[in-house]
C-alpha cells in the first residue's frame, strides 16, 4: 500500500516520493505507459498488461481504477479511454493508475475467462507458481493493488444481460460509503465480499474498493460509459485528487437496496419483454411473455415483489430456469425509479455539444 494515503494537509505538502511499476520508476508530475509482463502465449509471442500511470506535481492518494478482469466486459476499457483524456487531469494531485485491460487473455478471445476455463475474479490473490490466472493475479497484486490507497473496478452484465449502473461495495465500511455516495449512481448494492475476488483481497490490505457495474458484456453503452467517467471524476474530487466544483444544490444520497432476485423463466420459449432497466414494478405485474413459436401457449412472468429492475436478460430466447429480470428491493422504490430517470437524462449526450466530460461524441 502506497504511503501517500488521505488528501490532507500534511499529505499534500510533504515530497512525492518516486513510485515503481514494472520496473520502471515513475516520478511525480510525469504520464507513463508501463507494459507489464505476463504468461505469454503459446505461439512465443510476449504478452503485457498495458497500464497508464499519471503522477500529479503535488502529493495526494495512489487511486487505480482497472477493467476487463473479465475479458468481455468492455465497456470500462472505453470508460478509462475517456478518462484519461480529461483536462482536469493537469490539476491532478497524488496518483491516477489505470489498468484497461487487467484479463489480457481473455480480452484477446473475447472471453469472461482465462484459458483455463479459470474466473481471474476468484483467483486473488494469485500465486507467482500457479495457473495462469493465478499467475495473473499475483501480477496485478504486487504491480497495482499493493501500490494503491484506493480503487474501482469497473463490470459490466453477462453476455444478452445488462445491469443499471449501480455500485456494489461492503457498505459497513466508512471510507467505503463515503466514495460510494460521492460516485453518485442512485443505487447501491451492500454486498457482501466473495472469497478470492479483488474486492475480497482489497478488502483485506486496508485497500478501499468499489465496484461498478452496468451495461452489457461485449457491447459499448454509452450511458453506462459515461456515467461511469462521470462517477470515478465525483470519486477523484472527494479524495482530492481533482478539484471540487462549485454546486448549486446537495445531490440527493443514493438508495441502498435491501436485497434482490432474480426472476426465472417457468417455461421455455420466445420471451417478449414489458419493463426496461431502471423501471419500478410492483408486486405480481407482468414483465414478459413467453410463448411457444406457434404462440397456442403463453405463460407470464411476473415479479415475485415491489422494486426496481437493475438487470434484464436482452435475449428473447429462454430455456426454462434461465435469469431473465434482476429485481432490487428498496425502501420508496418509486420515487427511486424517478431518481434513475433523470440520472439517465443526465448522462445522455448534450443536445447542444454532443459531448461528454471527456469532449468525447456519443458511440451510436
């Protein structure tokens, strides 16, 4: 763990001490690209994990914000694209580590998993004589983790399965609470740490963590895309890594959920779906159909209780069993869905620049 910890005073006047990654030393007020060297591949050729360090001219935290731990959760490589080219940067005080593609492997394959068949996120915290994801790992412990004060994650849903933006976090903690109130989605899941993930390990090392996730597996959503630059942007002000913007109003706090399920398919069949993602749904109200390809039988789905849709499945094929809508109980779910509706407006793209934080123009 880095010793530049919180932004106080103290913190900010002492001297940057120099900071190594993959061998080489990174000095303060300096941007460097750092290929880290990991299992290569079969072929002979070197395979790296590619990582972006900026170092401020004033002392401040060590934040790392990674993505693709699993290999076809893409939205969050282009969620750092975007935030490195943020101009705020030039004021940064401490240390940005971004991390695009931790799962290199599966990146390349288009694939959740290593070559395995392994999960790198129940693989933490690795081991230097293990299996390849083991290996991997290690890597990212020693190299990132262990070098850090704090850190995101960044997930999406499952292939033909997306997810709100939500942040996922051990809301027992303080430090953890407060960086996930200041990201600034409406939601917030307090969940509870899976053994041999990043967050689990984190967790252990004093490292704070969040998780964030939305959007789809294999496919850019530029709501979550930009909700997510936006978030880790409200994540850097409230460590004072950037500085704080003037605000007119306190943002409302984000709902915690009391707890979830996941609505099955009864039958298999053709699904036709009702509610969208973000949408409030009472107890026993029809989300979709499913239907036989002659469409003599149709059975409903409906919601089990009263709450907000924070995953669906994008696929309108179901097997009988399979996971077709993610419903989070919370306390004034209504108004909550209100909540989510203008935090989608206000992540959609300008009407007057077409631009987001980043000056980026909307992927269509």
């Amino acid at each position: 763990m880095s010793d530049e910890s919180s932004p106080t005073e103290s913190a900010k006047s002492r001297p940057i001490k120099p900071l190594e990654i993959g061998g080489q030393t990174i000095e303060a007020g300096t941007r460097t690209t750092v290929d880290i060297p990991v299992a290569d591949l079969y072929t002979h050729a070197k395979l790296t994990m590619p990582v972006n360090v900026i170092r401020g001219k004033r002392a401040g935290p060590v934040l790392f914000v990674s993505a693709a731990v699993h290999g076809d959760e893409l939205n969050g490589v282009e969620i750092i694209r975007r935030l490195l080219k943020l101009r705020g940067l030039k004021q940064l005080r401490g240390t940005l580590i971004a991390v695009p593609i931790v799962n290199v492997h599966g990146f390349l394959r288009h694939s959740r998993y290593l070559p395995d068949r392994r999960d790198l996120n129940r693989s933490f915290p690795g081991s230097a004589n293990g299996s390849v994801a083991a290996r991997l790992a290690k890597v990212f412990v020693d190299e990132i983790v262990m070098k850090s004060d704090y850190g995101i994650d960044l997930h999406t849903g499952a292939i033909h399965r997306s997810n709100l933006p939500q942040i996922r976090a051990d809301l027992s903690q303080e430090t953890v609470k407060r960086l996930a109130d200041a990201f600034g989605c409406p939601l917030l899941i307090d969940a509870g740490l899976r053994e041999g993930s990043l967050r689990e390990y984190a967790d252990r090392k004093g490292v704070p963590l969040l998780l964030y996730e939305a959007g789809e597996a294999l496919r850019f959503d530029e709501f979550s895309i930009r909700a997510g630059v936006r978030g880790i942007s409200n994540v850097m002000r409230e460590l004072g890594m950037l500085p704080k913007r003037t605000r007119s109003r306190t943002p409302q706090k984000p709902v915690v959920a009391l707890d979830s399920n996941w609505e099955r398919a009864p039958e298999s069949g053709i699904l036709r779906s009702l509610v969208e993602l973000g949408e409030y749904v009472s107890k026993d109200q029809v989300l979709a159909y499913i239907a036989d390809p002659f469409g003599e039988t149709e059975i409903e789905l409906k919601s089990e209780h009263a709450g907000i849709v924070i995953g669906r499945s994008f696929l309108p094929l179901a097997h009988a069993g399979d996971a077709l809508y993610h419903v989070a109980r919370v306390k004034g779910a209504q108004k909550l869905a209100s909540r989510v509706e203008a935090f989608q407006s206000a992540n959609e793209p300008d009407q007057a620049s077409q631009t987001g934080e980043s000056g980026e123009p909307p992927i269509v």
